[in-house]
C-alpha cells in the first residue's frame, strides 16, 4: 500500500471512508472510488463482455497526489464492482504516479499504455495483464519512449490514445507546443515497445479567441481521444486499410484545453483523419458544462456503440473535499452519435434505467405561471420531459429545492432562505429565422455555502419547431442534463435538503409528458480502499 506521504493524509483509511459514506452531497447511482480522491478515466473497454473502467486514484485522501489505478468492473455499465489496485508508482519512470492511459488488444493479451510520471517528466510506458485484468507487470523496456519530441518547446506530455492501423500499433500523446498551441504527437509502433515519432497530428492556435472564452483551445491538449464517428473505431480499436483510411466517417477528435495547471473544458473537431495528418472542419464544445466533465475517455463496446465517461470535479473548495473525505465522480456513461447536423449527440446508456423505481407520469397540458410537482421528489432522480416551446418562451425546471419556510420558526426566528437549481431552455428566432435557443444552468441560488462554485452554465441547442426533450438526472451533488443531445453536466451542493421539483413558463410551453422515477443507489455500504 501507499504509505501517508501528503501533509494533508491524516485520516485513517476506516475513518476516510467512514467520512465518504457520511457525507449527503456524495452520489450513489454515479460510479465513485471507495473514498479519497478520483480523476480521469482510463482504459474504459470491454473485454470478453466484461466492462472495465481504470481511474485515477488517491486512497490516502481527497486530494491529488501520488496516483494510483483503480479498477472496477461491471456487466451492464451500472452496477460495478472494486477490484484491485491495477498499477501502483514504484521505483523507476513512474515512481510519482501513474498518469492517464489506455487499454489494447495486443493479441489477445491485455495491455496498458500509460503516462509515468517522475519528478516533472511524463513518460509513455507500458503493463501486461493477466487474462482476467487483475494482476499487471510493467515492462522492463519502460518509459517506452524515453523523451518528448527533440527540438520541440512543449507546454507539457502525457496521455494516451492508441489504436491499431493495418500491421501497425498508432500512438496520441497529448501536449502543446509553446508560442503555438496544443497538439497530439503521433507515433507508430510494431510491438508497443519501440515507438517511431512520426509528426503532429495537427496543432491548435492558442492565439486564436479569447483565453476566458468556452470554446478556448488552451495551450495544451490533454486525455487526446481520436475516434471514427458513423463507422469504424480508432482509439484502442482496429482500423482496418494497411495503413490508409478508406471509408466514410467524420473523424472526431476529443481533447481536454489544459493551460497552465488549469483544466478548462473539453472541446472536439470533426475532420478527417488519413494518412500521417488530421484535417479539421469545426470546433465544438463537448459539453456545457466545462471542466464538470473533463478528460473524457471512450471506446467501442461489442455491440458497436461509442461509449464515453468523463471525470465529474468538484466545485467546492479543497478543505470542504479533504473533510468529507471524498472527490471526483465518474460520469454516468454516455452514448455518442452523430446527429442530422454532423454534431455529437449523447445519451445515457440505455443501462441505466434498470435503476429506475416509483414512476410518476404527468401531461399533457399548457404551463402557466409556477408550479411545485406533487408526487415528484428526491435527490436521486431520473426526469424525461417532452415539451413544445413557442417563440419567445422560456422553460424552466427546478430541482433539489427547498421553501422559504422549511423551518419551525419562532419569534424573531427568519426563515432559511430557499435553495433550487433550476434549468432553463429558452426559445428565441430570429428575423432571418435563425434559431437562437439554449440550455442553461443557473445554480445562484443552489447552496447557502457561498464557497461552492455558483458559476452559470450555458449553451446553444437546436429546437426543431420549439420541440425540446430534456432529460435530467440528479444524483446528490451530480447533474447530467442532455437537451435534444446536448450535454450539461454539473454539480450542486445544497445545505437545507431539499428535494422539491418545480416546472415554471414565461410565454406559451406545452408540456407533452413528464416522466420520473427514483433512482436506486449502487452500492450497499463502505467499500476497502483497496479491494
């Protein structure tokens, strides 16, 4: 085990996850560690029909550290069990943690490829599993690239998209080169051992648009992830043509803009990978949400679907997280598809409704004014609304909420103020007819603890004829928001407990039907730091 190196490792492991389970903002239908700390998902697969999520793990507290791999494994990509430790820093290129990485085929045999990290050097190396995944050892050819790219001013190196090309193993890694912008270096290997430096797969302008801007490319790319969208795989998947691209597809490249230490958002281009180059067409935002969904990792299950997760952060202050003894939540898994506009659409696994309980369905009528919903409530909730929007309206839902009066006041006893987290579409055209609708998440009034992050969360969505589905799911202290596939995920942390769901109008909103269902936790009780 990891011995307590950090200041703030304190706790003892009974009394850390004592401290987890206790906490109300932590989630319970959402993947999360046993306790301590969680980031980036790695070596998301599925591997002889088992599901299999690595992650970023700190055990000796809720707080970035020496990082090791955390493992669990599901059947169905909702109930998922602990499994040992999968890597763990020891003396060498990863003796202060290993980083972010992949899982491949390599013939039948399991292998990871990694970022190892020591002292302030990053550096690709590689594990080989035994046939059931639970048991590693790292290569003795490790790092398995032994620097970055000579000559090159890089911002920082780490993180992994692998893939195999024809005969040929292909290689992303993550970086940025300084006065430019970010990029992913490619490789190409025979074996996964020795590695060729081929050139920049395609450099990002970092001069280009406003630093504070959401769809700011940064300076460096993390968790780079290529993908074949409408056909074929790439990112630890096989494509096929000896080495060329033949075949339609868009071609999406998902990156996480990093700068400086601070992790931005999660951007992706559709283009058109061939040959040694990408070429892009456009940028889009991945989701709303910025950071509250970073550095997203997918892969191609068996029936075909592009399956994605993403680390949900915390937006309370880093003593608030080391008290409760927990941070960081695994996204619910997402589906992503191309839709009619060549754009990513997403959607929870369909998995995921085997939480559902206690349906409540409501509608069809018209919206007036504001309403508390009788018969819907909770902080574990699955909500699917279909609703007709006419121009110049504006819906809102609001969850996790709680009345002015909650409280047995007496004389001179004022009442806790309310809380809610509300969402909000509003429908907008133009005089040219050009849509300008959005999804946004107001969250102003969601905690009394004015040291939880209030920021708002917005984006444009397309209302084909004001028709919006919107489907919410609250888990605690985590918010997944999809609006006709556009995602918004967030977090929340209300003081008072509540639990009440509100639907509100301005303008004409016709709600066709609303649907809710309680949702189930996943887990029964503490979990072993290590299984």
């Amino acid at each position: 085990m990891t011995e307590l190196t950090h200041p703030l490792a304190t706790v003892p492991q009974e009394e850390l996850v004592a401290r987890a389970e206790a906490d109300p903002h932590r989630p319970r239908f959402h993947f999360v560690s046993p306790a301590g700390w969680l980031n980036d998902p790695n070596g998301v697969s599925q591997w002889n029909g088992t599901y299999h999520l690595f992650y970023q793990y700190n055990p000796e507290g809720a707080f970035h550290h020496r990082i090791l791999w955390g493992h669990a494994t599901s059947t169905d990509l909702v109930n998922w069990a602990d499994e040992p430790v999968a890597l763990e820093p020891s003396a060498g290129p990863d003796a202060d943690g290993c980083w972010s990485g992949v899982l491949v085929d390599d013939g039948g045999t399991p292998t990871l490829v990694y970022s190892g990290r020591h002292g302030e050097r990053e550096l690709p190396c590689v594990a080989v599993g035994s046939p059931d995944l639970l048991t590693w050892t790292k290569a003795p050819e490790n790092p398995v690239i032994p620097a970055p790219p000579a000559g090159v001013d890089i911002t920082a190196y780490r993180d992994h998209c692998v893939w195999r090309e024809g005969p040929m193993w292909r290689q992303l890694v993550g970086s940025g080169i300084r006065g430019r912008g970010g990029t992913a270096f490619l490789y190409e290997s025979a074996d996964l051992r020795s590695w060729e430096y081929i050139g920049p797969l395609f450099i990002g302008d970092a001069s280009s648009g406003d630093p504070a801007a959401t769809d700011w490319q940064g300076t460096m790319w993390e968790c780079v992830d290529l993908f074949r969208a409408g056909g074929g795989t790439l990112g630890g998947g096989v494509l096929g043509g000896g080495g060329t691209n033949a075949g339609a597809g868009t071609d999406v490249l998902v990156f996480s803009a990093w700068h400086d230490g601070d992790t931005r958002h999660p951007l992706y281009w559709t283009g058109r990978y061939a040959g040694d180059s990408y070429t892009p067409r456009e940028l889009h935002r991945l989701d709303y949400g910025g950071r509250y969904f970073y550095a997203p990792q997918s892969f191609a299950d068996d029936s075909g679907r592009r399956v994605m997760f993403g680390w949900l952060q915390e937006g309370r202050t880093e003593s608030a997280m080391v008290e409760a003894g927990w941070s960081g939540v695994m996204s619910l898994p997402r589906v992503a598809t191309l839709d009619a506009n060549g754009e990513l659409a997403f959607a929870p696994v369909p998995e995921v409704e085997s939480l559902r309980r206690d349906h409540v369905r409501i509608g069809p009528r018209t919206l007036a004014g504001s309403e508390v919903l009788s018969g819907v409530s909770g902080n574990q909730l699955d909500l699917e609304l279909d609703l007709e929007l006419e121009p110049g309206s504006v819906f809102r839902l609001g969850i996790l909420g709680t009345s002015t009066d909650n409280t047995a006041a007496g004389d001179g006893v004022i009442p806790a103020p309310a809380e809610e987290t509300v969402v909000e579409v509003g429908y907008e055209v133009g005089s040219s007819g050009f849509s300008q609708s959005y999804v946004l998440l107001d969250r102003a009034h969601s905690s009394l603890d004015r040291t939880a992050d209030a920021e708002e969360k917005s984006g444009p969505v397309r209302l084909p004829g004001g028709r919006l589905h919107l489907r919410v799911l609250v888990d605690r202290s985590a918010l997944e928001i999809f609006a006709n596939g556009k995602p918004l995920t967030a977090r929340a942390y209300p003081t008072l407990g509540g639990e009440a769901v509100r639907l509100s109008a301005a303008g004409t909103v016709r709600l066709q039907q609303l649907d809710a269902w309680r949702m189930d936790g996943i887990f029964g009780g503490p979990r072993p730091l290590f299984p």
